[in-house]
C-alpha cells in the first residue's frame, strides 16, 4: 500500500485552490479591460461635443466676438475693412450707449455650421463676413452691416425675398431679447413688405427699433436699406414688424443657449 508524502498531499490541495484563482483573475481582467475600452469609447464619442458644451456655457464676450473672425481671401478683406470703416461703423462704435459685436461668432463652430446664416449661407459669394452688429442698451434698437454676394439670388442679380426675410427675423429678434426678462424669445408673428430689388454684391445696413415691450411680448419694427455712396440717402428695401413672445420655459433655456 502506497502512503502519500507529503509532497504529494500538498499538490493535491493546493490544485483547485491555483485553478479557482486563475480563473477568478481571468473573470477580472475581462472585466476591466470591458471597462477601459467602454470608458475609451465614451470619451472618444462624446470629446467633439466637449468644446461645443464649454462654448455653449461660456459664450465669448462681445468685445472678444470682434477678433474671432479672419478672413482669409482678399475679398472678404476688402469687404471686412469696408464695413469696419464705414462711417456708420465709426460713428456707432463711439456711441457709448451701444456695443458692438458678431453675434454669429458667439455660436459654438460645430452649431454654427449647421446654423442657416451663420454657416450655411455664410461664405464667398453668400454672406462673405459675419455681420457687424451694434445693440442700444436696454434692446431698444438695433443697426447691423453686411455683404450679400451673388450666390444669394431668387432672380439673377437680386437678393432672395426668403433671405431678406431671414435676415430680418434674426435682426429684429436679436434687438429686443436685452427687453425680454430671460432675454430669449421666439417669433410669433413677422410681417415682411418688400420696397425695391435688393442687388446682390452689395452692402446692406439692417436697422431695428423695439416700439413696445410688456412683460414676456415684444413689438419691433425695422427695415434694410442700402449702404448709399457719399452725398446719397439710402433706399429702403424691405420694412418688416414682428411679435417675439419668450416662452414659459425660458429661464432653463437661457442657461443652455444663451444670447447671440
């Protein structure tokens, strides 16, 4: 009869003791290595949106929107220093009851892409710079400059209707959110009464003036005209009055998108 030593008696306990934790530390390397790639992904998938977010809470200021932009071609150099130097800029940037700024630069770049004036149509031959934009304290008026290039037409030469209406909306919006109590509201009602064909490849000045405001309502009127040459009064294009109403829920949505 053979008598185990023990040698052997060791072995044999200690066999499914080595196997058990192998397989314990098998279980928890699959574990973790699941969880690094699954945190990899996550990060990966969602770090495009990380500078959006950081943009949409921590809009620039409208001094800092005035450097933001670039331009890069020698027509939109000519058509940035134009406007910057125009004797309108001039004299409202010495006004000091407004401030000047570039609302589209505010939007966060992968929204701004997607936003239909600020990237769509923005560009060579659309609207070739982001609009210069002068804001009376308090939302009580409005005056902005921009260039309509060829790109923009209904007819050949002539600036779409639907475009100026945009524009329009935007602008007359855009003056009166300072009025609102969350400064953000929604267009209830537009009405657009077109004057003259607007040219394309021209300068436009938008001008907008809130002519009442009561509590979560606002009313605004204004209009686009030309940018006239010296000793010239300017053409008005299209008149329009509209009704912004802020919504109800408007104090969360101040917080997630702010002004522009």
């Amino acid at each position: 009869m053979d008598v185990p030593n023990a040698e052997t008696v060791g072995e044999e306990l200690n066999e499914p003791v080595t196997k058990r934790s192998f397989g314990f530390r098998r279980v928890l390397n699959t574990v973790l290595i699941g969880i690094f790639f699954t945190t990899a992904g996550f990060v990966m998938a969602t770090a495009p949106a990380i500078p959006a977010i950081n943009g949409m809470l921590n809009p620039p200021t409208d001094a800092e929107t005035l450097d933001m932009f670039k331009p890069s071609d020698e027509i939109s150099q000519e058509v940035e220093k134009y406007i910057h130097d125009h004797p309108l800029a001039r004299s409202l940037r010495t006004n000091p009851d407004f401030s000047e700024s570039r609302p589209h630069m505010k939007i966060p770049k992968p929204q701004r892409d997607q936003n239909l004036t600020g990237g769509t149509l923005s560009g060579n031959d659309k609207i070739v710079v982001p609009p210069f934009v002068w804001s009376e304290k308090g939302g009580k008026s409005l005056v902005s400059i921009s260039y309509l290039g060829k790109d923009l037409c209904g007819h050949p030469g002539i600036v779409h209707g639907g475009l100026l209406a945009t524009l329009l909306d935007e602008g007359l919006a855009r003056c009166c959110f300072p009025a609102l109590p969350n400064k953000i509201g929604m267009t209830a009602n537009l009405n657009i009464n077109y004057r003259k064909p607007a040219p394309a490849e021209s300068f436009i000045v938008l001008r907008a003036k809130a002519v009442k405001v009561e509590g979560r309502k606002a009313w605004v009127e204004g209009h686009i005209e030309t940018v006239p040459k010296e000793g010239q009064e300017p053409v008005v294009l299209v008149e329009a009055s509209a009704l912004f109403v802020e919504p109800k829920q408007a104090a969360a949505m101040a917080r997630v998108f702010p002004i522009t």
